[in-house]
C-alpha cells in the first residue's frame, strides 16, 4: 500500500456534437473527458495538483491530450469550462483535516497558556514597581 501519491479523478465528460475526428473523419463520434489529479496520503485526498483534458472518437479510438487540440476543439473547451473542468471539493478533504486539527492545536495551547500568562504578567509588572 503507498503511503502517499497521485491519484485521477474523473470530473466530467461531454459529447462534442458537430465536431469531426481528425484521424477518421467520423461526425459527432467525439467526447471530452476531463480527470483531475490529486496528491493523496494514507488515500486521503489532500490537495488537487493537475486538470487533464482529452477527446477520444468513440470510432477509432484515438485519444488527444489538449496540446494536440484543434482550435475548434479548443474554442468548446473554452464553452464548457466551469462544468466541465472544475476542481471538486473533496478533493481539499486532507488539506481541511489539517486546518481543523492546527485549529484545535492553537486553540487548546491558548486556552491553557491562558491563566499563566496573565500571571507571569502580573508578576513582571510588580518586580518593575
Ligand atoms: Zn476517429
């Protein structure tokens, strides 16, 4: 078991209607999916890395990553950006785990520090007069 990596989610998908294939030419046989990266510890999400889009022809298979994209399959991509590629909140579940415990952390430290400080004060301000 890895203690920690890169994991892909799948975000999204969509049929890209009126888009041709460039490698056979078929007509409206073109999806994009979109996945996202994130670095997981102990298979907790922690933070999101990287979003990764690509088409594939559901006829001949052939997969684009989106360096290789056309200008119209960048122009829909451009169309269907928020719903297509956005990141998922559960993808910052480590990253919270973390802030609450630090919280708590701080808040404990405070909350115990608290009376001694006032004390330790106290006494400084006596030994200065
Ligand atoms: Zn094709």
């Amino acid at each position: 078991m890895l203690l920690y990596g890169l994991r892909a989610a799948k975000t999204g998908h969509q049929n890209l209607y009126g888009v041709k294939c460039t490698n056979c030419e078929a007509q409206g046989a073109m999806e994009m999916h979109s996945y996202s990266k994130y670095l997981h510890i102990l298979r907790i999400p922690f933070l999101p890395v990287k979003k990764v889009v690509v088409t594939q022809c559901n006829r001949c298979r052939q997969v684009l990553s989106k360096k290789k994209f056309s200008p119209d399959l960048l122009n829909r991509l451009n169309e269907m950006k928020k719903p297509l590629i956005g990141i998922p909140v559960w993808q910052f579940t480590g990253i919270l785990l973390v802030s609450i415990i630090i919280a708590l952390g701080v808040y404990k430290t405070m909350k115990r520090n608290n009376g001694s400080t006032v004390i330790v004060l106290i006494q400084q301000q006596k030994n200065k007069t």
